[in-house]
C-alpha cells in the first residue's frame, strides 16, 4: 500500500478515540451502579 | 381512582417532580436498548471499515491513501449531526424544559468533540500526501475548526457556574448560537473557493463515487451513526445515575445533620 | 399564550435573526472567505504591491515543463479557469496529485514580467472517486484527464437498469 503510515494513523487514531471513549462510558457506569446500590433505598436500578 | 392523588397537585409541585423523576424508567429503557445499538454499531463498522481498508478498489488518482475516506467522512458527518443533536436538545431544555435535555446536552458535546476531533486529524492525514498540506484555512478547513471549538467551548462553559442549571442554560444558548455554523460548513465548499472538494454525494445528483467505494463507506457511516448514539446513550446513563447518587447523598447529610 | 410557546418564539426568534445577520455579514465579505484568486480576477484582486497571495485553477493540457535551476527540480505550467491563464514557475518537489488538467492552488507573487513565482503548490482534487478500471473505461469513451474532470456523475455512475 502507498501511503501506508498516513493510513494507519488514520485508522490507528480512530480505533483509539472510539474505545477510550467507549471504555470511559462503560467504567463511568459501573461505577455509578455500584455506588448507587449502596445508597440507593428504592435499589432496582439497572 | 389511583392517579387523582397526583393529578391534584399544583403546577408548581409537578414540575418539580418532573424535574426531579425517578429515573428508574429511563434506566430500565435505555438498558435494554443500549446493547444492541452498541452491537449493531460494532458490527456495521468492522465490516464497512474492514471492507474499505481491504477489499474496496483504491482510487485511480489517489491510491490507497483514499481509505482514508471510511473513517474521515462518516466522522465529519457525524461532527455536524451531532451538533445538530446538541442543539436540539437544548431547545427542549429552554423550550420544554425536559428533564433530561440538560444532561443529554453535556454528555452529546465530548463524544461530537471527538468524532471533530478524529475529521479534523484524519482531514490532516489526508491532506498531506494528496494536496501537499496538513492544513490551509480555507472556508471548509477553517469552519470545522470553529465546530470544534464551538463543543470544546460549551464543555467548558456547561462546567464554570456553581449553580449547574445556569450552566446549563448558557451552554443551550451557545449551542443554538452555534447553529449557525452548521449551513456555513455544509456549503462553505459551494459558496468560496476552497481546496477541499465539493460533496461527492448529495440529495439532488448521481452520487460521482463509484458504486464498490460508496458500499463501504455508508456501512461505515452507518456504524459510526449507531456507535454515536451508544457512547451518548451509555454517558447518559451514567449521568442519570450519578445524578441521583448526589441527590440521594445529599438528602441524606441533610435528615443526618 | 403559554410561556411555553413564549419561549419557543423567543428561541426561534433568535436563531433566525442570528442567521439572517450571519448570513448578510458573509454576503458583505464574501471574498474574504476565498481561498485564492483565478487567473481572470488577478488584475482586479491580487494584491499589488509584490505581497504574496494563493492563485488557482487547473493546470492547461500541454504547458507543463520540466526544467533544471542547477540541483533544483524546476517547472513552469500554466494555471488556467477557462477564461484567462497564468504562467507559474515553482522550484521544489510537486504533490504527487499534480498532472496537467489537475486543479491547483499555488502560493507565491507576481513576478516583474507578470508571471507568477510559486513558493508553495498544492493539488487539489475533485469530487470523483472511482477505480482504476473505471477510469479506463472512460478514457475509451473519450474522456481525457489532462483535460479535466470526468464527465458528469450521471453518465458514467447512474444506476444500470438491466433487461
């Protein structure tokens, strides 16, 4: 392939952004969910 | 009859509680939602990215460096809709005063400043082996740019008032504002001269991308529109629940005080 | 009225005034939104006291030549949009995208002689994208990309009914 690094930056940089955000939702929620059935008196929340 | 309890009380008193609902019912929807738009989003994604960086024909000009397009357009697609959907969810936080518009506003703008972010880098990527430059401001180039500051801004803002729901507000009002910008990015390359290229697909012509490049990238753009609304989807979950776990902790200082 | 509707005037409202003003404040300096100026508008808009400024087009089938400054890789080409053209001469390495019928956006000054001397070339693609054995088959019906763009989409990417 021509331009090879340009392309695999490209792909590379995407791949990278989408699952740190993607990993960051996932770790935000299970933190939430934990913390909230602790505290939570009604509980049930998924 | 169980409903005239709640029917009889004042204007004031339900939109508190409104405001202030159970999220339960919104948890337990979006839960059985979530997973498969996130499955389907993987999946549309992998084959239209695998299938553009693979098997797509490379272009007679450009080479392979016009893979570049499976994950450049759909994320500057997606910079623009979701901004879209940032403003409209600000209307209905000043309009309709909907109780989750507010929190749906601060969690759309990271992931659009993202998916900008990753248009912007990609353009970059791009545009150095083929035009010659990482970047020239040119009407296209330069009113992304302001997109991105656009979101970059209305994080900050939605997050410099000690009372969120002025935080809020202003941070609606900016989206709105911003709006403007939209029109500007989509016929910047129509109303100046640019170096970016016109749009290859519109509405109103034969799409001038052949047939085996335009597959991959609408399964890409596809994907990428379903991941978008998973990773807002997803925060917004947790902003629900993380919103009621200061509620909760709040009212329990106050009965413990 | 409700205060609801209230407020969704006033938000519509402004939105909308935002956007006639916007839209006027664009119209009264639109040329400063332009990337660069065409051959036929140099002598009504570049900048004439020697400053620099971006001159595009496409580059004329035939007018490319390949010269030697010493070490240096020199061309000259000629930039055209249809009307008027302009001799541009450029010493360095061109984009690989760079070909005669090609469009080009070329920084640099208008030289003594009314030629114009590029310090930097950038190529500029169109909007089609096609395989190469697409592209083959244009060039047997005719198209010529040293003179240009593909003919339009429809001709050669409509959707074949077959039967």
């Amino acid at each position: 392939m021509t331009h090879l690094p340009y392309i695999a930056a490209s792909y590379g940089l995407t791949l990278a952004v989408v699952l740190w955000l993607g990993i960051g939702a996932w770790q935000r929620t299970s933190r939430a969910r934990v913390k909230l059935a602790q505290i939570d008196p009604r509980g049930d929340v998924r | 009859m169980g409903a005239v309890n709640t029917t009889s009380l004042p204007a004031g008193n339900t939109r508190n509680l409104h405001r202030f609902a159970n999220p339960g019912q919104f948890l337990r929807l979006s839960g059985k939602i979530l997973p498969p738009i996130a499955a389907i989003s993987i999946i549309l994604a992998s084959v239209g990215l695998i299938w553009g960086l693979f098997f797509a024909p490379s272009d007679w000009q450009q080479h392979d460096a016009v893979r570049i397009m499976y994950v450049h357009v759909p994320a500057a697609w997606l910079a623009s809709f979701g901004y879209f959907s940032l403003a409209l969810a600000s209307a209905s936080s000043l309009i309709w005063r909907h109780p989750l518009a507010d929190l749906a506003a601060v969690e759309i703008a990271p992931v659009g400043a993202a998916f900008t972010a990753i248009c912007l880098v990609t353009g970059s990527l791009w545009g150095k082996p083929m035009w010659g430059a990482w970047w020239v401001w040119d009407a296209r180039m330069t009113s992304v740019l302001v997109l991105f500051f656009l979101y970059l801004g209305h994080i900050a803002l939605v997050r410099a008032f000690d009372d969120p729901q002025r935080g809020y507000r202003a941070g609606a009002i900016l989206a709105l504002v911003g709006v403007v910008n939209l029109p500007i990015i989509k016929f910047s390359v129509e109303w100046w001269n640019t170096l970016h290229q016109p749009a290859s697909i519109t509405l109103t012509g034969a799409p001038t991308m052949a047939p085996s490049m335009l597959w991959p990238l609408a399964l890409a753009a596809l994907g990428g529109s379903f991941g978008f609304s998973a990773l807002v989807l997803a925060r917004l979950r947790a902003a629900v629940m993380e919103r009621r776990i200061r509620a909760l902790t709040l009212a329990q200082i106050r009965t413990g005080a | 009225m409700k205060r609801k509707h209230q407020r969704m005037l006033l938000v519509g409202g402004c939105v909308l005034g935002l956007s006639v003003a916007t839209i006027l404040v664009f119209q009264a300096f639109r040329s400063t939104g332009e990337l660069f100026v065409i051959p036929s508008k140099i002598a009504a808009v570049a900048p004439k006291n020697g400053r620099a400024f971006r001159l595009g087009g496409m580059v004329e089938q035939g007018s490319l030549q390949r010269l030697q400054d010493g070490t240096h890789p020199t061309v000259s080409f000629r930039v055209s949009d249809g009307i008027a053209s302009e001799t541009v001469t450029y010493v360095g390495i061109l984009p690989d995208l760079f070909r005669e019928g090609q469009g080009v956006v070329a920084l640099g000054k208008l030289a003594s002689d009314g030629s114009f001397v590029a310090q930097e070339v950038l190529a500029k693609h169109d909007e089609n994208y096609m395989p190469p054995d697409m592209a083959d088959e244009l060039k047997k019906t005719g198209w010529n990309p040293n003179k240009g763009s593909p003919p339009a989409a429809a001709l050669w990417n409509a959707p074949k009914v077959s039967g």
